[in-house]
C-alpha cells in the first residue's frame, strides 16, 4: 500500500527534505544524491542495500524489486513524465490555405512525454535494459498541426542484453 501512495503521489512517506533536517542530517551526504545518471541505464541503486540506510524517497519500493524471491536477480522500474505548454504566434508551418506559412498564427498546445524503463539484473554478469518513450501533442482545437517529432506513440529508445565476459569486457547486444 505504501509504494502505491508513493508512486500515485499522494504521500511521501518517509520524506525527509532538506528543510526538514537538523544542521547534523543535513550535513550529512546524501547516498542517493548520486544513483541517478544522465543515461536511465546507467542508474545505480545499490545505496538501498545499505544496511545503514534509514531514508525513503519517492520511488525506492521499485527499484532493487526481487525476482522469484531474488532468486532471478532483481529488477528495477522507473521513468519520467514531462507536460510543457507552448504558447506561438506566427509560427504556422504548413503552407496551406488553413494555416498559412509564417502568418499571423497562434497556437496554444501542450507537449507531453512519457518515458518508462526497466532494468533486470539477473546477476553480476548477465542483465536486460529496456527504455521506451511515448509523446503527443494537444491540437489546440484542430488550429495546431503538430510536428513529426511532436507525436510518437511508442518507440524503444534502448533495448538490449548485457553479458559480462570480464570485468573490462562487456558484450551488449540489442539496440
């Protein structure tokens, strides 16, 4: 029940936000400050297995998730969900008589992306990522033609299989 709150955000249990510490806590690194990357795949939560570790951030219960009782290794599951509302004047890009080439146009729209990832780590040696996105854009009632890149019902950004053949070496296989 508590990571069904957490992931609908409803509350956040066990949040302990920066306003919310003592000088002491506060000084304190943050074991979790760093187990997000630039790249989804290289994401690293092994802070969780810290016997030490005491806090709850939103998100934690999906990540490190046993598999058959751990074990099949364990996965973790995550994403990103993005609304960003645009506001243009005389931007109209399609050359028709509706919507004039770089006329006296104005749309308002809102674009919306949503990316999910999965990452199974059977092991030490042997994993299988996957990344996928969707992305719309709002019509601003039938007056806005969105971009091709604007709208993609669904696409794998990243799939693939990591086996490790070494500890310098690792074969990925898939996309």
């Amino acid at each position: 029940m508590r990571c069904l709150l957490l992931v609908a955000g409803l509350l956040l249990v066990g949040q302990n936000p920066a306003w919310f510490r003592s000088p002491a806590q506060a000084a304190e690194p943050n074991p979790a400050a760093g187990s997000h990357k630039g790249l989804y795949y290289a994401n690293d939560f092994s802070y969780l297995n810290d016997p030490c570790y005491q806090g709850s951030y939103l998100g934690d219960c999906l990540k490190l998730m046993p598999v058959a009782g751990g074990d099949w290794g364990t996965v973790d599951l995550g994403g990103q969900l993005r609304m960003r509302f645009h506001s243009e004047i005389g931007m109209g890009r399609e050359g028709s008589a509706a919507t004039p080439r770089f006329q006296d146009t104005q749309n308002d729209y809102v674009l919306t992306r949503l990316r999910l990832y999965s990452n199974w780590k059977v092991n030490d040696i042997f994993r299988v990522y996957g990344e996928a996105i969707f992305a719309d854009a709002s019509d601003d009632n039938g007056t806005y033609s969105p971009r091709v890149i604007d709208r993609n019902w669904g696409d794998f950004l990243n799939l693939f299989a990591d086996l490790k053949l070494i500890d310098s070496v690792t074969l990925r296989i898939g996309r």
